[in-house]
C-alpha cells in the first residue's frame, strides 16, 4: 500500500513538472516568435521583396495577396529606405495587376514593350502604369545600349519624358551608313513616333549644319539623304532652295568646271600648269559657242568651216534675212557658189511673199 501510494505521488509530480515545461517552453517559443516578427518579419514568412516580385511576373494577383501579408506584418521601426523599397515593390505589383492582359508587362519584358508601341498608341494611363513596373531610367538606359543597332528602340521615347531631339545625332550616324536601317527607319519607326515633327525638324537642323561644313561629296551625299526623306514628303524650305538651284544648268556647268579645275589642280606641279589647264578649259567652253566658233574659223582663215558653222547658227533662226545675206557672203568667200546662189534666191522669196 505504501510503495502504491508513493508510486502515485510521484506521477503527480512528474506530470506537474511537465506541464510547467510545457507552458515554459510554449512561452518562450510564443516570445521569440513575437520579438522575431517584429524586428524580422523576412525571416518569419520566409520571403522576400524580390521573391515577392520574381512571383508577380507569373501571377500579379497572387503576388500582391504576398505583398499584403508581408507589409502587415511590419514593426513601425522600419527604416526609411526599407520603407522607400516596399512601397516601389507595392507600385509595381499593383501596375502589373492593372496591366496583366498584357504579358509584356508582367514579365518586364523591354523587347515586348517595344513590339507593343510598333503598332499601339500609347494612353496616359497606360503610359503611367507602363512607367512604374520598367522605371525610366531603367528604359532610357536600354535606348542608350541599344539605339545604334536597333532603332526600334527609338519608340521608347513615346513614353519617355526625354528630348527625343538627343538622339538625332545617333540616328543620323545610322541611317547615313546602312540603307537597309534608313528605309526601315522611314517605313515603320518615324510612322509610329509620337513626336515625328519634332524629331524631322531636329534631323533637317541636324544636316544643314552638317551641309553647311562639309566638302561636295559630302554634300552631295546629305541631299541625297534628304531626298529620301522628301520621298516619304518631309520637305525643308532650306534644302527645297538648295534643290532648286542645283537643278539649274548654268550651276551644273560651274559645277562640273570647277570640279574639273579641282582634279586639274590636283596633278599640277606648278601655278603656271594650273593656269594654263583653266585658260585651256576656258577656249574649250568658248568654241562650243557656235558664234564664237564660226569668229575664229573666219579669223584664222578657214572660210568654209565658218560657213558651215555658221549655217547652224542661220538654222536656228530660217527667216532672218540679215543671217541669210551673211550667209551668201561666207559661201562666196569660201567658193561654195552654188550654196551661196541658193541663199540668194531664198532671200528674194522672202522679200517677195
């Protein structure tokens, strides 16, 4: 009886001795959950901001019931930049939600926006949203890197809040050097962008200076490139002026004189050769004068070849009687007598009607 009475009496106490370390053990783990939470609520759920967005690019609104779990949880004394991150991270999960018809947007994917803006216009909204999940400067860095060999990317400036009139540069440098990416320039990126005016203008500013400083084949080559650009009908008062005038023979003439001049000069040993190389060019250009031709084949005496030559001049005006008498006279001279009898008789013809 005894040995049972004592045998009961220490159950008692080792089941007592339980259930205080039990509570004890409960407390303590209760406590440090606590404490934990409020100053590491990471570590309790077990996530982080950036596990919390890598989930929004498959499911946004999955992603944003994790965001609200996560930020109820925080301790008042978050620090400020914490503060600054989490609430980024709440904007971009929220645009993403906005935007989630749109896989583009919710992968984050740059190349995706900007196969999107090839054949969209872009809202204010949209734009808004747009801006929040890639951030700016994120999407200007990515027209910088990548503006010289794509120029697709110039249609970011659609949402952009920078010059577009910065790139002008960039892009002349492009399509100066590669037809292939100057007529798909023409065709689909200036189409499509927002501030086309703008952006032309800046272009036509761009090469009249660059028109303005350059040698001739370098000029001859920006019209040309403006001429590209006429065929999609952007116009510039000041190249149209350029045009105008180059079109015109006698600019053509004294063009391809001095430029003949230019290459003469070039192989010239001496002032005394280049002279003469003008003064020989010079004579050329005269004799195909037909006036000046016919004065100096009577000059040097060779009477027929000035009659000849000067019945081309009569052919261009048949009914000049004073044309026709000089005629009859050269051919007298030159003892072509039968010619001359004709003019004669042509002459009294005219008199006579």
């Amino acid at each position: 009886m005894k040995k049972a009475k004592k045998r009961k009496t220490n159950q008692k106490i080792f089941f007592k001795n339980f259930w205080k370390l039990l509570l004890c053990t409960t407390l303590t783990t209760l406590t440090l959950a606590f404490l934990t939470t409020l100053f590491h609520p990471v570590i309790v759920f077990g996530l982080t901001l950036d596990e919390i967005l890598e989930k929004s690019k498959s499911d946004p609104d999955f992603a944003w019931d994790m965001y609200l779990s996560y930020i109820s949880q925080l301790s008042p004394n978050v620090s400020a930049s914490e503060s600054k991150k989490i609430e980024q991270v709440g904007r971009i999960i929220n645009a993403k939600r906005k935007l989630k018809e749109l896989d583009f947007a919710v992968k984050e994917d740059i190349e995706g926006l900007i196969k999107f803006l090839k054949t969209n216009s872009i809202k204010t909204t949209l734009k808004y949203y747009i801006l929040e999940i890639f951030r700016e400067e994120t999407l200007a860095e990515y027209l910088n890197n990548n503006l010289s060999h794509n120029l697709d990317v110039l249609l970011l400036t659609n949402i952009l809040t920078i010059d577009v009139k910065d790139y002008v540069e960039s892009v002349l440098n492009v399509i100066s050097q590669d037809d292939k990416a100057k007529k798909h320039f023409l065709d689909t990126v200036l189409k499509r962008l927002e501030k086309k005016d703008v952006f032309v203008n800046a272009i036509f500013e761009e090469l009249y200076q660059r028109y303005s400083n350059a040698e001739k084949e370098t000029r001859n080559r920006i019209l040309e490139l403006y001429k590209d650009f006429k065929t999609y009908r952007y116009s510039d008062a000041r190249f149209e002026k350029i045009l105008n005038k180059t079109s015109k023979t006698w600019y053509k003439f004294w063009h391809s004189f001095m430029e003949f001049s230019s290459r003469l000069s070039q192989f010239a040993d001496n002032f005394v050769f280049v002279i003469f190389g003008l003064v020989v060019v010079s004579i050329l250009v005269l004799f195909s004068l037909k006036f000046v031709r016919y004065k100096i084949f009577y000059i040097l005496g060779f009477k027929k070849l000035a009659a000849l030559t000067y019945r081309k001049i009569v052919d261009e005006d048949p009914l000049n009687e004073d044309k026709r008498l000089t005629l009859a006279q050269l051919y007298e001279e030159a003892g072509m007598f039968e010619e001359a009898m004709n003019e004669y008789n042509f002459l009294k013809r005219i008199k006579l009607e």
